[in-house]
C-alpha cells in the first residue's frame, strides 16, 4: 500500500504494511515516484490507499520537529539493523563520520559496508543517515539526493544554534520560520518564510547558504520545514517566470539588512526585466553614487535570488562578474529574461500607435515597459498580433502577460 502527498521537500511517497512504514521516497512528480517503488518491490502488488495517508501527515509533522510515533515495518541484516539503530542515536545538529558508526556498533574495521548500510535505508527520513558523512567532512551519498541532504544538515545545525535573545536569556516568542524546497529548472532552491513574507529564497548549492539560515536562526528564531501560504503565491509566480508567462514577481518579501542594504535591494528590483545595471548605475540609482564598493558588497548579501533581481547587475565591461548561485545560471537568466523583453517589444513596435510616434517616441516605447500606461490599448494590440485573447497588465510600473507557449507566433 502506498500513499502520495506534498511535503516541504518536494512529492512524498510512503509505503507501508499492514505492521508500519516500509519505505519513503521524495521526488519530483509521482510517475518517477511509483516507477522506483516498483522497481523495489517487482514482485509485490501495488495499491494505493487512503489507508497510509495519515503516514503522510505524520511524516510532515516529524520534519517540522514534531514527535511522533511512526511505527516501522523494515528488513534487513542484523549489521544493517545495528547501523541504523546506532543512526537514530546521532543528536540532531551533529554529525558521524562512517568510521565513527562503525566503531558505534563495534566493528570499526567495517566502514565500507557502514556506508552500504546507510546507503540501503528504506526509510531515510525516519532514520536520519543524512547526519553520517565523509571522514574529511565531505557528505558522501543519499538516497535522496545530496542537495536535499545538505539542505537537512543546514537547517539542524541552525536548530542547534542558540538565537540571540536565547543567550540573553529571553523566551523565545516569536513564530517559527518556515522553510520549503522549491524545484526549479536551474536546480533546487531553499525558501524560508514566515507570515510577513518571504525571508530568504536561494539555491541549494550556494556556499554561503549556511551562513545565511545560522544568521536568520540568531535573528528570528527556530526554521524549521513547514507551510506557508507565502509559499504558495512564489512557487506560482517562480513557475510563471520559468516557463516565460511573466517575469513580475508580487509575493510579500521582508528582507533583513541595514537601511543601506534595503535602499540598494530597493534599487535592485526597479530593474526591468532584459535589461543590466553596472554597479556604478546601481549606486546612483539606489541614491550612493560614491559608495560603489558597498553598494557591490549590498548586491551581495542579497538573500532573495531571482525576485529581488542581483544577478541584472553586471561590470562596467560587459563582464558577469560574480554570483551566487554560479555564473551559469546568471548568464542563463539574463538570457531567459531577453526572451521577455523581445517578445514585448516586437509586439509594440509593429503596433499602430508605434507607427505614429515620433521615432525618439518609438524607442522610448519600446525600451522600457515602464513608458506603456494604456492596458487597453495593450489588450487589443497581443490581440490582433498573436492571434490569440491575452491579458496583459501592468503591475508596479511594469508589464505584464501570460503568453501562452503553444502559441509559436507569441514565442
């Protein structure tokens, strides 16, 4: 028997017995989910019932740091038992290395077959082989994937730091923060988020990604997984922007930094998109046309990849210049969002009140969306050039609309 359901990491199968849990799976979309079940189990008969989703809303209780009782129905050798009993007894916040498993159970020769052990856990979640890595520090493998190992790591060290009112003595009395795996074409992103809106948003490669959760954890307090109704206005908005239905992001954000940092953030996303900033262009527009270096290091501590748009900000040269989340994703973003800015103004440039303009009226026009006021006007033009009922809009001074990708002349 086997359920699916959405969890903060992404879609949840679990499998299960008529005696407990027998397996747990994480992935993208239920086929590929159901696909390696059954390669698990080839010769069992399959079922899916409602009868093991409330396995599912036990599962996302416990990663939300919810005790509860999950009863277990696993098989294995009785090394591979010992292991993961001696697995579970790993704190949360701290690691093993496989050598110092295998010493945990008395066998300090058998490192290899530890990581086997490890490696065979049917049950990942429940028992936490995520906290057993590489001697040198490395983190070795998981079933799950190794972002989403990282990203366990990550947010059980934050739960094990202390928060700044914590040392200070004070209760802790503020909510807890929320954090959700996000799926992206350009790999997986972290989300956190609480009820004033979204705190952080990175990709789960970024090396500076754990400082930046520890740093939350001192300021705010606990993260742990959850849900959010944050989190579901960004994951439709970051699908929209990803499949190229708009590049307009209206999800509430609240940004730690100085007062400096939020005027430079502020300055970041009056950017259009298809268009760059040098650095320079940056600071006199966020208002610090001498602080160009702080302004640099104010692009970099943004925290909120993609709405909050760092990666439009390049080198007096032309150059990428650093990012992030890896230059090849700035460069395929800026690339993504040129296909908004042609698609826009091929539209308004064979439009007739284009034709009429006066040619320096006609490049105004055309190289800023922030210049078209008239949503009437722009209805009836993707209209009649894409064949096809559009709605745009603007939205914060900029434009807006859903174009609809089987529709090759609206490409």
């Amino acid at each position: 028997m086997y359920a699916l359901g959405d969890c903060p990491l992404g879609r949840l199968l679990v499998a299960a017995t008529n005696h407990g849990i027998c397996s747990i799976r994480v992935g993208r979309n239920d086929e590929e989910l159901v696909a390696s079940l059954r390669l698990e189990y080839p010769k069992a008969q399959l079922m899916k019932t409602e009868r093991v989703s409330p396995f599912v809303e036990d599962l996302k209780l416990h990663l939300q740091g919810v005790k509860v009782k999950l009863p277990l129905d696993i098989r294995g050798t009785d090394f591979q038992l010992k292991v993961w009993a001696a697995i579970q007894r790993i704190p949360i916040g701290e690691t093993r290395s496989y050598s110092e498993v295998a010493r945990m159970i008395g066998q300090p020769l058998a490192v290899r077959a530890v990581a086997n052990a490890c490696a065979s856990n049917p049950v990942p979640l429940i028992i936490p082989c995520h906290r057993v890595i590489r001697k040198n520090g490395s983190l070795g493998g998981y079933a799950l994937g190794l972002p989403r190992k990282r990203i366990l790591l990550v947010l059980e060290r934050a739960l094990a730091t202390p928060r700044e009112q914590d040392v200070r003595g004070t209760a802790e009395d503020q909510p807890t923060l929320s954090a959700r795996w996000l799926d992206t074409p350009l790999g997986p992103m972290i989300a956190v988020a609480d009820d004033t809106g979204v705190r952080l948003l990175e990709f789960a490669d970024r090396r500076a990604l754990p400082h930046e959760i520890t740093r939350l954890r001192r300021r705010l307090g606990p993260i742990r997984f959850g849900e959010n109704e944050v989190f579901s206005t960004l994951a439709l908005e970051l699908r929209r922007y990803f499949s190229g239905k708009s590049a307009i992001f209206g999800v509430r954000i609240a940004q730690e930094g100085t007062e400096f940092e939020k005027n430079v953030w502020a300055a970041l996303r009056k950017i259009p998109p298809g268009q760059t900033r040098t650095y320079a262009d940056l600071a006199r527009s966020a208002g610090y046309p001498a602080a160009l270096r702080a302004v640099a290091r104010a692009n970099g501590n943004n925290q909120i990849s993609i709405v909050v748009p760092c990666h439009r900000v390049i080198a007096a040269d032309g150059s990428l210049l650093g990012y992030g989340g890896k230059l090849w994703r700035k460069k395929w973003l800026l690339g993504h969002e040129r296909g908004f800015a042609r698609v826009f103004e091929r539209v308004i440039r064979q439009s007739p009140q284009a034709k009429k303009s006066s040619p320096i009226q006609a490049q105004r026009l055309t190289s800023t969306f922030r210049l078209v006021k008239d949503e009437g006007f722009l209805r009836r033009v993707f209209r009649r050039r894409c064949h096809r009922t559009l709605v745009p809009r603007i939205c914060d001074g900029n434009l807006e609309c859903s174009i609809a990708a089987s529709d090759s002349r609206s490409k």
